[in-house]
DNA sequence: CGTGACCTTGAAATACATCAAACCTTGTGG
DNA sequence: CCACAAGGTTTGATGTATTTCAAGGTCACG
C-alpha cells in the first residue's frame, strides 16, 4: 500500500512516428500459450475449442507511433493487445483530434467490425506493443459455433460504453484542471496504484483527450511540479501529493488556492 | 424533400417535472401486437417464441418528468421505449449533471442490470412516454435460451457506444455554436428531417447536453433567431437556413459573422 | 391575476485559446 | 564525439469565448 516499488517498465517515448514496419518476431504463435488468455476474449471459451483453433490469430510486434488502422477503413480483422498502450482517435470535421479510449493490456480493438463494415477509430500504438490480430471471417465464424463469445464481446461493449461516458462527463462537466486532474489519478489506478507510472502521451495527446490546447495542459504540469504535486523524468510520472490532486479533480481551480 | 408536411405530434411540454404516478392503463399489454416489436430487441425472436413469452412484459404510460430510474440504483428491468423521449444522465462529482444519450422509439434502455448490478444512469421522461418494462430474470433467461437475442444485444449496444462517442467527439473539438447547431441538425435528422420538430429539452437540459450553461444556450437561440436562422413556437423548434446551421457547425461563431 | 418555472439580456469576471518565441531533449550525421 | 536538426515543452502576452452574477420578462396554470 505505502510506497511500493516503482511499476513496470518505463516504455521507450516515440520521437517522430516511424512508417513501422510491422517487425513481427513470430516467438510464440501459439494462443494456447498466450499470456493474456485468461483476460482475452477467449478465457470462457474451454481448452478444447482453443485447441482446435489452430492458430488463427497473428502476433505481432510494432513499435510506438504505428497505425494499427484507421477510422472508416474497411474492418478486415480485430485486435487484442497483449502488452503495451494504444490510442483509438476520431477527427471531428474542423480536423482536431478526439482520443476516445486508452487501451492497456487485455483491452480488444476493432471488434465493430462484427457489426459494420468500417472501423470507428484510428488505432495508434503509444509504446511498443504486442497484439494478435485475428481475422473478422474467424472470429464470425467462432461467434456462430460459441455462444459464450458473445457473451464476452457484450461484456467488453458495456466496459468500452462506459469508459466513454465517463470521458463524456469529464469533458462536458469538469474544467481543465478538474479534468487533468482526473485523469492523472485514473491513469494511476489503471497503472497499479503506484506511485510512480509511466505517461505515455505527449502533452498534445493529453489534450486531445482532455478537450484542451498543449499549452493549457503544459501550463497546469508546470504548476503542479513547482507546487510539488508531482514530478516528471524520462516518460515517469511520480506523483507526490495525492491529497492535492484528489482536491483539483473535485473542484478547485488554479488561480483560486 | 422540400418543403414537406408538419412532422408528428407537439409533444406537450412539462412545466415542473410531476412526481409522475406510473398512469398505466393497461391498454394493450401483447407483445406480439406491440407495434415496435420490429424494431425492439425481439425484432430477431421468431413468432412461436414470442408467443410463448406469455407477456412478459409490462407496458406503462408515464407523464414528463417522471423518473424511470436512477444511477447507482439496483437494476431490476430493462425498457423499451414505444413513443416519447427519455434522456440518461449522469451526475458529476461537482453535482453537474451531463445527458448522455437521448432516446427515442425503439430504443432500450437498462439492459446494463445484464452486466452490473446498478443502473448506470438516470432515465428520465422529457416528454408523456409509453414504456415497455421488461424484468431482468425474464430477459436473462430468454438470453440463455435464444442466443439470437445476444447479436440484437450487442448491435444495440455498438449504437449507443457510436452515440456516446459522437458526444465525446462535439465535447473535445468544438465550440458552444458548433455543438448546438450540430445537435440541432442531428435532432431534425432524428425527426425525419422535417424543417420543423419538437425540441423537448429546456434551455437547461439543452446545456447539460452540450456541456454549455442555460445563458450561453438562449443567447444563441436568441442570436440565430435574430438572423432568421430559425424560429420557435410552442416547443416546437422550425429550421428556416439549414445552410448556415451547417456552416455554423462546422466552424463559425457568434462574433465573427 | 398571482405565482413559479423558464427564458432572455446585460455587465463583469475568468478560464482557456491563440500567437509567438525561447528552451529542452534526443537522435543523427558529419 | 560534437553539433545540429527536429519534435516536443515551457513561458509570456494578448484576445476572446464562455461562465458567472444579477435582474427583468414571459408564459402557463391554479
């Protein structure tokens, strides 16, 4: 509970987006092994049925800043993301950016495929990542022959609906620094309750999240580290003052204390 | 196209929101006369099963303003909405309130008591509604029984993850005019396109929806009403220059016109 | 015909965006 | 290995969109 030892590993920060060349080690294809089974779409489906699948499912290794794929193309297959962090974006018509969901580990993308015909979101890899891609003739087919699927792909809609509800209420009730605020401690929570997580969004994906400039979020950072709320070094975000940033995500504003 | 006849019916509008006895004449309670089973979730279900629902379901007539049931409360029935508009909401920590989604004939409502425990959100009747009540048990059986109701699950719920997401999208990239001449090209889209539909939302809840305050969404009314962009009378809203909404939702605002 | 809910309008305050420039940091090529 | 280039971050000055506060106006209903 009281300072813990520091998370996971600091993953790499992109600096420009490479074209990324999907560099697919190809080390263990085998779905029976995956290490995210048990969080995936498949943990209710039973050994044998895993067994019989025959590997339908492609890993895949990409880097940071990679275009999984992007919104309004035609949906050929769905993702599950074994490790790493991806974002799905929308661009409104004036051309800004909306990221919609963060994903993390377990998280599964591009599954509306199943029902339309295009994908909703850009998908773009913020850290290196590792997923399996998996056909959407597959994964249809599964559908028909394992009811349980179903259930799982339900279940994961009303994970998804409700995460963008909550970022529909940030955006539509809270101010900037409410809003960051927020965010910082959910990401935080996401990230095992640790003092210390990595950040891998710049300050200009932070506000596409937020609904604010780079500026305006640079600003608050900058405030925040001077007041000691928390401090910043090579993508780590430690934070010092829970209390402080519990208090700004309710209410307060930065001019105001 | 153009020009066409008065939409339906001027949904009377609620002056202070009744505490709403469920006013429930039983009329018709078939299921298999209902007239939006086409569209409801048993669109899929075949006769005979329908049949042997032995109506299950409860239809009820409620007056506007009356609360169907709340966030946070034990889900015990999910609804269908036969006639009227219901808005779901949610309450910020800061006691702000944020529409989530509004619905319409045909759409259900509750079926997150299939996941959780709690009713995500607040339904709440903008307009007289007559409902269809559909207790948890009845529906999760039935779930069991005809998987074919999970696919009609499960593209209800890519709709209202598309609709939320469009929120979150107006939210985060636009600004007041943008978003409430986009919501009122969606609403009169929503209404059959006619140049003219009821509005049922207030100034208030008009906010609450785009995440703007009551002043700042009547003095655009007011400034578009000025220009003959539109006209109002009596809830219901007339659409006179749908091209400068457009422009206006793409990107203008109110000073620089 | 008064009362309560809702809507409108104005003036002032403020939060955030915009514009502009300097500063870091990190990968790269000489 | 250094220095530069490029992307990202910080900071300041200024503008403006939107909120907040306050008051008056309208409409429907009892």
């Amino acid at each position: 509970m009281l300072g813990a030892e520091d998370p996971a590993i600091p993953h790499r920060r992109r600096k420009h987006a490479l074209p990324g060349r999907p560099v697919a080690p190809q080390m263990d294809n085998d779905c029976r092994r995956c290490p995210v089974r048990g969080v995936s779409l498949f943990g209710d489906l039973p050994d044998e049925v895993v067994f019989s699948l025959n590997n339908p499912a492609e890993h895949l290794d990409l880097p940071a800043g990679h275009v999984l794929y992007r919104e309004g193309a035609a949906a050929n297959a769905a993702f599950t993301l074994k490790d790493g962090v991806i974002k799905l974006t929308r661009t409104a018509v004036n051309g800004r950016d909306q990221i919609l969901r963060l994903l993390t580990r377990g998280d599964v993308m591009g599954a509306e495929g199943l029902m339309g015909l295009a994908y909703n979101h850009t998908a773009t890899t913020l850290t290196p990542v590792q997923i399996c891609r998996l056909p959407l003739p597959v994964l249809k087919q599964l559908q028909a022959e394992h009811p349980t699927l179903n259930h799982a792909l339900l279940a994961r809609w009303a994970v998804a609906l409700q995460q963008v509800e909550n970022l529909a209420l940030e955006l539509g009730t809270k101010k900037a620094s409410e809003r960051l605020a927020t965010f910082l401690l959910y990401w935080r929570a996401k990230n095992g309750h640790y003092p210390s997580m990595p950040l891998p969004l710049s300050r200009t994906e932070t506000g596409e999240l937020l609904g604010l400039t780079v500026e305006t979020v640079s600003r608050f950072f900058a405030d925040w580290k001077r007041r000691g709320y928390l401090s910043e070094k090579a993508g780590i975000i430690h934070l010092h003052n829970l209390e402080a940033l519990e208090t700004l995500s309710g209410s307060e504003s930065l001019s105001r204390i």
